[in-house]
C-alpha cells in the first residue's frame, strides 16, 4: 500500500491465455499523476496496446478501474471506468457505469483489474481478499446478463458479491454489446461487451470484505455530513431525480430541442414526449427508486406495473430519447421492453438508436426493403420493429448480423445513405443535439472515446452550473458562439478527472462544485491538489488519450467531422433556425488544446510529461 489513502496500490493483471495472474504495483507518483479510473486505464493502454492491433483481438485489454472515491462511503462513488481499445471506433474507449462494482471491487483488496490475452474456453474472473482467480464459466456461456447474475449468486455465495457481466451480444461480438452490473448499472458506450466477449470471459465477480484506507476518515466524514450531503439533499435537481427519475428530462428537452427526434431529422414531437416522459411515464409504471452504491438520489428506476419487465434496470433519459423519440416510438411498453432487453442480451441503447434511426430512414427512402428485413417493416413509430430488431442484432440473425457493425459499416453497404448515418468517429451521437446547445458539438462529435455526454458535459455551462474555480464563473448563452470550443475543451478535462476519481457527475448538479470534487479527493488521500492541478490532470490525460488514437488510426480529418445531418438547422422548436457553427468551434477547441488539425503539438505533449507520446508522433 503506498497512499495514505484512497489506494491499494495494486492491479490484478490476469493473462488469460497463459491462465496466469499477476500483480502489478503502482506507487503514489503514478496515483498523483493517473489518480485512477480513466486516467489510469489511458496510461496501461498506451503502455501495452500495440499499434493496429485487433480490439477483438487478444493484444486488446480490457481493464475495470476504480479511482480514490470508491474507498469511501459517500455518495457519488458508486462508480466504476471499463477502458479498452473500442471496437466500434477502434481507438481509445472507456465506459462508466454505476451499480455496485466500484466500491466492491476496491473492498476486494484491488484497485483495477486487467484482462489480457484470450481464455481458451469461457471463464469468469473473481475476486477477493486482494487475490483474483480465473474459474470456468462453461455453464454460464449463452445466459443472458440478468440469469448469469442468478446463477453465479447461487454458485458463489458471498454476502457482498458483485457480478459484472456480458450477456449473448456480447458473445456474438455485437460491436456496441455492453457489460451489465448486477442487473441495473450498464457499461453502455463503445462496445466493451464484445471486447469481454473476444476474451471468453463472461464476468467478473468481487466479494467485498476489506475496508479501504483513508487519509483523514474523520474528516472527510465532517465534511462530508456536515456540509456536503445537506447541500446535495437541498438541490432542486436531487430531488427531481429522486421523485421523478431521469425521463423527466424528456419533456423539457423537447421544448428546448435537446431531443433527437426522427434520426436528429425531426424538429417538434410534442405529444411524443408527453407519452414518454413523465409525469406519465411513472403514472404507468409506476417505478420505485433503484440506486447505486451509496447514492442519495437513486435516478435509477424498478419498474413495478404488473405486465412489464422488472428485473432490470428502467429505461433512464438517453435510452427513452434514443429508442423512443429518435424513432418515433411514443409506445411506452415497446421502449420498456426494448430496454429490458437490451439490459439482458447486453446492447448499448445508444447506439442501438442510431443505428435503428439510419435502418428506419432507410427503409423509408427504399435502400432497404421488406426482402432484406425478413419481413419486418422499419416504419417510424414501430415498437414492434424496434423490439424484433433489438433481438436479431443480438443474435446477428439475418441484418441483424450487418447492424451488429455498427453505423460505418453499414454506410459502406450503402454509400447513398451517409447523409442520415448521424455518427462521428464510427459511433452514433448521443441524444444531446448540439443545435440546441452548441458547445456539446465537441462532446459529440470531438469526445476522445467517440461521442459522448460522459466525455465533456459542457452543456452544464449553457445551463448555468459553472466551473467558477478554472475561471468560468459565468453561464454561456447556449446559442452563443465564441468560447465554445474553449469551454467544450476545458470540460473535457473535467470530465476525464472525474471519470478517474471515479464519480458520478449528477452530483455536479446537486451543489457539489468541482473545487469539491478535489477537496474530497485530497481528504480521502491525503493530498494537496488545487483545482487548477487537478484539471492539467485531465488534460495530460485528454492529450494521452489523443496520441493513442493516432497510433490507432484515428484521422481528426475524417473523424473529427460533425454528421451531416446536424449542420443543417432545425425549422421550427426550441432550437429552431439556429445553425450551429461547428467549423468554427472545432477550430477554436484547436487551439485551446494547442493542437494542430487535431494533432498535440509537440510542446503541449512535453509541457503535460507526456515525452514519449512526443516522440511516437514527431520521432524526437
Ligand atoms: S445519481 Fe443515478 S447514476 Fe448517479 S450514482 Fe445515483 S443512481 Fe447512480
């Protein structure tokens, strides 16, 4: 152990086709640097995935890691980073998932756990009492993520046991299958499930038996219940989420024309969003709070209407608008459903979304047709389209098997279709449409793990929650256009040290500025990071992020492009007539990061201590 707290100091590093474990020992330099979560999953990356490798090859790794917060009992820290090489993108890729298996994997004596290599037959990982196993999960292989749950329990035993697993996409290499914990928390974006699943590994499990190190338990403690805790449970948003779960977002962000509507090609559904959203969706539903680890406001939702699914996870903001609104399903039970099954089979329901508005629109403009769906006709508005679509992608059942590639393939099959394909980097653009708020074009389309809300959630600016500390103190019009790129990059760095922490960022809403977000962390190890350190943390690891892309392949000229189908205005709505000035944002994130054309100048890598990533790119 090597912090005075918020540590192990220690990686379980599982080869899995020599069947060997090892462990690896960081010392408090590399926490500092690193701190955990992405931060620390970007270094082992860049350390030991090779140029051009397969991400559903063996040379790919696929690390779980906590950061400092999850040796803590507080709210917020039940969290956990997935990091890969995704294969969807095929570059730099981390997904952040709540749950139960943040905390518990820290109480099981590690700090990340590391898959390398390919097991010869299917296995699970355990892990506890700071020493990890490979065991057999033949029995467990063709379960779908909530019965492999069920029966590893049962197995296993343990009376803090979490279990983190892929369900058949991720067994059928669906390149956007996703890894599901403990049936509600879901590592969702950039296809970590098929990487799990390219590993035969089904999951992994942690018993949570030891109690982690704090710096000043005391103190953060005080702290903690004193002045943090009665502030979050004061916030508006707090309770909002709490009483009303994250579809209430739905309407509002109708009306302000955040919501993708029709492949992000409608501009108004008004009564969609109203069957939906709340107040009906729990009016139906009738769902009881769900949380992660130690939250206070448990956004999550358990369903409780007889009739409906129930076992996992409710449908939560992005996967209402992405199935629901982006295809124009105002049928509750179909997203429901949908959602449920997604959760089991392991889908990102994101991507699913996108992927769906492009077959839809396809359809309906004849580049498909009747003969290549098996019969089932993509009509905007089809529940039962989404949901019989939803299972042959998991299965690769007929084009099933070409949707299972994601948004880029299919643009290859059908190249007249690229002007509706509503992706950037290979991965379709969450539902956050940066028309109506213009800075989230560089976490849209610019998100160094492809686009993404989780990567730089600049938005928060444009709503009025600031980051006063880095000397942004005022809110941004969201139809502003200077600083936009400088703001999106600035939250980018934010968003990478929180995802290190590793911290649910719900909690920025709910009073708990990001100068607290670095006060906690330095009462948990003992530090003394100011805010402005913490953020240059973020963006060492941005611009790592960034090298490490280019060794795979990423070309900021083709990649770093808004779709076409977002530089065109919105009509009429909430963002009605505004075009957004995406070149001009693009340009000036440029040159806040001190990057040319989307490449880290060679004295921005050597000023950040990143010499050798200099050296890869300019040979010196
Ligand atoms: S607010 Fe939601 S996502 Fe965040 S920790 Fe709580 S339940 Fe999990």
């Amino acid at each position: 152990m090597n912090a005075k707290g918020g540590y192990w100091g220690k990686i379980a590093w599982i080869n899995l086709t020599s069947k060997k474990v090892s462990y690896v020992e960081i010392d408090e330099e590399f926490e500092k640097t690193w701190i955990g979560g992405a931060g620390l999953g970007t270094k082992l990356l860049w350390d030991h995935y090779p140029a051009w490798a397969d991400p559903l090859g063996p040379r790919n790794l696929l690390i779980f890691a906590t950061g400092p917060y999850q040796a803590a009992p507080i709210a917020g820290a039940g969290r956990c980073t997935a990091v890969f090489i995704s294969p969807l993108t095929m570059h730099y890729a981390e997904s952040i998932a709540g749950g139960h298996i943040g905390p518990i994997l820290k109480q099981a004596g590690v700090d990340a756990v590391v898959l390398a290599g390919k097991a010869s037959k299917p296995v699970y990982v355990y892990v506890e009492e700071g020493k990890a196993e490979i065991r057999d999960a033949s029995a467990y292989w063709g379960m779908d993520a909530v019965e492999v749950v069920d029966a590893i329990k049962k197995d296993v035993g343990g009376r803090r046991l979490t279990i983190t697993a892929i369900g058949q996409a991720g067994e059928n290499l669906v390149r956007y299958a996703a890894i599901v914990n403990d049936k509600h928390g879901v590592f969702g974006r950039c296809g970590g499930g098929a990487v799990m699943g390219s590993k035969n590994v089904k999951a992994l499990v942690a018993n949570g038996t030891m109690t982690p190190p704090l710096a000043d338990r005391d103190g953060l403690l005080k702290y903690y219940r004193e002045d943090l805790l009665p502030r979050i449970n004061k916030a508006e948003f707090t309770k909002i989420n709490a009483e009303l779960g994250q579809v209430a977002a739905v309407v509002p962000r109708e009306e302000n024309g955040l919501l993708p509507i029709k492949n992000f090609g409608g501009d108004e559904w008004e009564e969609g969003a109203k069957l939906i959203g709340t107040p009906r969706f729990n009016e139906v539903l009738k769902p009881k709070r769900w949380a992660c680890e130690y939250c206070v406001m448990g956004c999550h939702r358990k369903i409780t209407t007889e009739g409906y699914p129930q076992e996992t996870g409710g449908p939560e903001y992005e996967t209402a608008a992405m199935i629901g609104s982006n295809l124009l399903i105002d049928d509750l039970k179909a997203v429901v459903v949908a959602n449920d099954l997604c959760n089991r089979y392991g889908i990102d329901t994101i991507e699913l979304g996108g992927v769906l508005g492009w077959a839809f629109e396809s359809y309906e403009k004849g580049y498909l047709t009747k003969e290549d769906t098996d019969g089932i006709e993509l009509k905007w508005g089809s529940g039962e389209a989404l949901i019989e679509m939803t299972k042959k992608i998991a299965f690769r059942d007929g084009i099933g098997d070409l949707l299972a590639e994601g948004l880029r393939s299919c643009v290859w099959k059908y190249p007249e279709t690229k002007e509706w394909a509503v992706e950037a980097q290979g991965m379709a653009v969450p539902a956050h449409d940066p028309r109506a708020f213009f800075s989230m074009v560089i976490a849209d389309t610019l998100s160094l793990r492809g686009p993404s809300h989780c990567h730089g959630f600049s938005e928060a600016q444009e709503l009025g929650v600031t980051l006063p500390e880095l000397g942004y103190p005022e809110p941004m019009d969201r139809f502003a256009i200077e600083k936009k790129g400088e703001i999106g990059a600035v939250y980018q760095d934010v968003h990478e040290f929180w995802n290190s922490l590793v911290w649910c960022f719900f909690y920025f809403f709910s009073n708990w500025p990001f100068g607290d977000t670095v006060k906690v962390m330095n009462l948990i190890t003992g530090w003394d990071m100011s805010p402005v350190e913490a953020k240059l943390s973020g963006e060492r690891m941005s611009n790592l992020q960034q090298a490490l892309n280019l060794r795979c392949g990423l070309d900021p000229k083709r990649d770093f492009v808004v779709p076409e189908r977002l530089r065109k205005p919105h009509k009429k709505g909430g963002a009605g007539g505004k075009v957004l000035p995406w070149e001009y944002i693009i340009e000036e994130y440029y040159k806040t990061r001190e990057w040319k054309d989307g490449i880290p100048t060679r004295k921005k890598l050597i000023e950040l201590g990143l010499a050798d990533a200099a050296k890869e790119i300019y040979g010196y």
